[in-house]
C-alpha cells in the first residue's frame, strides 16, 4: 500500500485525536493526511520515506523553508539562555519597533501567538475605540476559527454565505456582522451610509489569499481607506498571510494603502506560532485603557527569537524580487503544462504565492474560486504525491526563499506527468 506508515499512524491517530488531526482543516489532504519525520530547506520526508518538495510550508509559515539555519540557531540559542519567563525582554520592542518601521503607518505592537487571536483582539480594540459592536468582513476571506470571526469563508451548513459555519457557534455571530461581496465598493458605501451606521470596522485581507490569492481591485483599498476616514470606521488589514510575504511590509506596502490595524501571523516568525496586531497609537493604546489584551505565553521570547532571524533573512536584499522570478517560473510552467494537456485551468501567482484554479479559464473572483474542479484537484494533489510534490488541498502553493530554479523545474515536470496521469 502507498504511505502504508502514515496510513497505520493516521488510523491510531484518529483513536486518541477527534478525526485524526490537531486542525480539522488537515483532514482535506488526499489521500489521507501524511505523516512526517524531518524537514530541510525545501523539502519534506514523510514516515515512508517518501522525499518532497514542500509547497505547503507549515500552511505558509515557513517563509524561510524548514528547519533554516539561521532560525535553528537563533531558537536553539533563546532555549538554552532560558525559554520563558512571563517578564519583559528585549526582543518584544525591538521586534515590534522593526514590525513598525516595515509597515507604513502603524505605531505600536501586541504580540500574541496565532492570527485567530490577533484578530480577535483587533476586533476587541476597534469595538472599544468607536463604541460599536458590529464590522464588515467578506465573503471568502478568513480571520480565523473565533465565534466572532468565523463567517461567510465558505458556504453555511444552510449553502448560504451569512449563515454560521460552524456547529456550537454562538448563534448570534452572524447579526455582528455585515457580510459583503469583496471588491464592490458600491456595497461598502452602501452598508455605511445614513447617519448612524452602526459599524465599527472594515476586515480584510489585503490580497484575498484564503481563496484564490486574489488581488484587490484597482482602488479598492483606497477607497476603503476614503470610505472608513469618512465614517469614522476603523480599517483592518489581516495580513497574516500576505505579511511579510507579498512584499516585506505585506499588503500595506505592496497597495500602498495603510490600514489603522494589521493583523500578523505565520511568516513573521517562520514557523514557530507568533502573531501579533501593529496599529496607530490612538487605536493601540486603548490596551492601556481598559481593553484588556492578555496570554501567557504573549511575546515569548522562543518566537521573538525565531522571528528576528526571519526578518533578518527576509530584509536581504533581492529576496522579494526572487520571489517573483521564482513565482514566475512556477506560475509559466504550470499553465504550459495544463495547455499541453488539454486541462482548463487558472494559474496565477501574488508575491510567493501561487494559485492554481482547476476547471476555470480564469481564477478571477471568489465565485470563479468555488465552482471550480476540486474533485480533479484532489485527485491531482495523490498524483502530485506520488511524484514528490506536496501541496495544499485547496489550489495555493507557498515558495520560500529556499526554492531554487532546480525545485522549480523539477516540480514542472512533476507537475506535468501528473496532469497527465489525471486525464489519461
Ligand atoms: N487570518 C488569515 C488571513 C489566515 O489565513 C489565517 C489562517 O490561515 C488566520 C487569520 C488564522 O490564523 P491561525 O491559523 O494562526 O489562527
């Protein structure tokens, strides 16, 4: 049997873990989730032995790739000078004053551990700064698994787009929140206009990553931006995917649009769980003032560590340009592959990000995204396996400063066999 290893581990998995996984998302791989021994720069080695190229990267932390030196060295060297101790460091403002200098805009920083919670808190924040409850949020885009959050990224149990998402939800979720198509502007002056509106912030993802790595359309954001200085509404980016990756100072910089808070996670610290929220001071210290921001393991200093050597990497000259080429070369490869096979199908990338949309012509829209072949995806990614190749279930494959031209070649022609294998 293929993967038997992991096939025995996923089995005894599913006895002691709830459907065999830590993050319910995990249980979409095909054929079954993998399980893995080691992981070095661009590639993975499963139970089985099997040698990949890793596309998926932690879900898109590991910007550096796995187990970087410089970041190996950075934690390997805070683990043995002490790992925790819940007091003040100089990690914690040197890290955040280096966040504030790499994103337009933004005065000050709290650190927490995954993007779920800085959005959570983010939306505490802007809740306490405007005095109202409810915010925008659009269909498609994902601020994590809170209660608050977790609506309208894919369709409700009921197929509609504003219903709850998940079952034990508090079931008064979805009346905070104003859910709108992405990039019509029309519907978000709509949704603010009249005198007293009752939204106190707009969330979005610079480029919408969750669900085809879309772009925003031209003027979008600035319009965003016009629309919240008009009404008194706080912009939120949530960049935990874009941040850091799509240009060094993520969306922020890449749009040249700057929100009044931005939401942090996965690239900053290159895999070891560190979120936080940066924002403008009259926003941020409210956590001064009685909205209260708390964890345990807030700002620690395992994570500080890893994410100075990320950054530091990441600030290297020529790394975002390299990301494009590299995107680039990914993005040529696999539309030529698709076309010689006779296979409809979108391939585009933003930043290090690519996206591959099976069935379509064009990966264009959130509405392009979910009528697509997934069924034929899925079968692709078991092929894609089998050739050494390891990707997402859901189209976005993530590069890192690791994956050279070689990798790249070598996943083309993968990519190429495996198309073929599908339709054959
Ligand atoms: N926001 C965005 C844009 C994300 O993509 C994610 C996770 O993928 C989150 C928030 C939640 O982050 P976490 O999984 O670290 O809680």
């Amino acid at each position: 049997m293929e993967w038997s290893q992991s096939a025995q581990m996923y089995e005894r998995a599913k006895l002691s873990l709830p459907g065999g996984v830590s993050s319910g998302l995990r249980a979409a791989m095909r054929p079954h989730p993998l399980f893995f021994e080691r992981g070095a720069g661009s590639r993975l080695w499963d139970v089985d032995g099997r040698e990949y190229v890793d596309y998926v990267l932690g879900w898109g932390p590991l910007i550096l790739g796995n187990s970087h030196p410089a970041l190996v060295d950075a934690v390997t060297r805070q683990l043995a000078a002490g790992q925790s101790s819940g007091a003040g460091h100089s990690r914690e403002f040197e890290l955040a004053e280096r966040v504030c200098a790499a994103i337009p805009g933004m005065d000050k920083v709290l650190w927490s551990n995954t993007g779920s919670e800085a959005a959570q808190i983010a939306l505490r924040l802007v809740r306490a700064a405007t005095g109202r409850v409810r915010f925008i949020k659009f269909h498609g885009h994902y601020h994590g698994w809170s209660d608050a959050m977790l609506l309208g990224y894919r369709p409700a149990a009921d197929g509609s787009l504003d219903g709850l998402t998940s079952r034990g939800q508090h079931p008064r979720a979805p009346a905070d929140a104003v859910m709108l198509p992405w990039n019509d502007l029309p519907a978000v002056a709509a949704a603010l206009s009249g005198p007293d509106h009752d939204i106190a912030a707009i969330f979005t993802e610079p480029a919408l990553c969750n669900s085809g790595v879309l772009p925003p359309a031209p003027g979008f954001l600035a319009g965003l931006r016009e629309l919240c200085d008009a009404h008194g509404v706080v912009l939120v980016f949530d960049e935990v995917i874009t941040g850091f990756r799509i240009a060094y100072g993520g969306g922020t910089e890449r749009y040249g649009v700057s929100p009044d808070l931005a939401v942090l996670a996965k690239a900053i610290a290159g895999g070891l769980p560190l979120s936080a929220v940066a924002g403008r001071a009259a926003v941020m210290d409210l956590a001064t003032q009685g909205v209260v921001h708390a964890g345990t393991y807030n700002g620690g200093p395992l994570a500080l560590a890893a994410a100075d050597a990320t950054l530091t990497e990441l600030a290297r000259p020529g790394v975002y340009e390299a990301f494009e080429e590299r995107a680039g070369q990914l993005t040529q490869g696999m539309r030529k592959a698709l076309a010689d096979h006779g296979v409809t199908g979108a391939v585009h990338h933003v930043g290090p990000v690519v996206q591959c949309t099976p069935g379509v012509p064009a990966g264009d829209s959130f509405a392009t995204f979910m009528s697509a072949d997934w069924d034929w995806y899925g079968a692709l990614t078991v092929e894609l396996l089998r050739r050494g190749i390891y990707v997402l279930p859901g189209g976005r494959w993530y590069l890192s400063t690791v994956h050279d031209e070689a990798d790249v070649n070598r996943t083309v022609a993968a990519f190429g066999a495996a198309v073929a294998a599908t339709v054959d």
